[in-house]
C-alpha cells in the first residue's frame, strides 16, 4: 500500500551540479509557511517521497491543496509516473519515489492549517497539514 515516508517544504530547491549528475538542493527548509501578505500570492517548493508502489504499472498522482475553510486553492491534475525499467526494481513494499515540486504564485486567503491531499491512482494515499500564517517584521 502506497504511503508518504517524507515532505519537507522549503523557500525553493535548486540542482546542484556534481560528477554523476544534479541532485536536488533545499533551500531554507521550514515547518510553516510565512508568506509576507495574506491574502495574498505566496511561492514555495516541497520534496516529497512516497512508497509501497508497484513501478511496473502505470501510476498517477494527483496533489489537492484546501484552505483552512476546505476549498481547494491548487489541484495538480493527475500527473503519470514513469515506469521503472527491469534493472532497477526493489522488492515491491520498497518500492517508491522521490519528487521535488515547485508551486508558483497559489493564492493564500487567510491564515491557518492547510491541508496537502494526495492522490495514487484516483486513491487518497496521505494528508499533510501544513500551517500557514502571515511572516511578522
């Protein structure tokens, strides 16, 4: 059964160049967001990691975001996975992904906890409560 082992959310996330390629960078990890106005328009990255999916099969993930009062102020639309090629499989309870995300300009109506809803195949698979509250100074 697919589960969330790991979300971090931070200010962005950038490629850091090395010999064998780019690997993902966080920049400034947080527990909240802190957006400098509310209402207002507020950017930021997250990595999230899931696990216990079976990668030979087409899979789709979907991420939701509602506001404290349940709306939905961002909807990914279901996005495919790729297929895992036969050399590189785990055992299938280990088998998963890592993903960075960039959510650009998501409309922030008011402060309080908002919810991170996400989707495998059509499924809710996990949620994610992440407060959101006005940076003071």
């Amino acid at each position: 059964m697919a589960k969330l082992f790991s979300f971090t959310i931070c200010d962005s996330i950038n490629n850091l160049a090395t010999p064998t390629g780019p690997v993902p960078m966080l920049i400034a990890p947080q527990i909240a967001l802190r957006p400098q106005f509310i209402p207002g328009n507020f950017s930021f990255a997250m990595a999230i990691g899931m696990s216990g999916i079976n990668l030979n099969i087409p899979n789709n993930l979907r991420l939701t975001i509602h506001s404290p009062d349940g709306m939905i102020i961002h909807n990914s639309g279901e996005n495919a996975l790729p297929i895992a090629t036969k050399d590189d499989l785990l055992p299938a309870e280990y088998q998963g992904f890592m993903m960075c995300v960039d959510v650009r300009n998501l409309v922030i109506p008011c402060e309080g906890e908002y919810a991170f809803t996400f989707y495998l195949n059509g499924e809710c698979v996990a949620k994610q409560m992440v407060p959101i509250f006005k940076k003071v100074g």
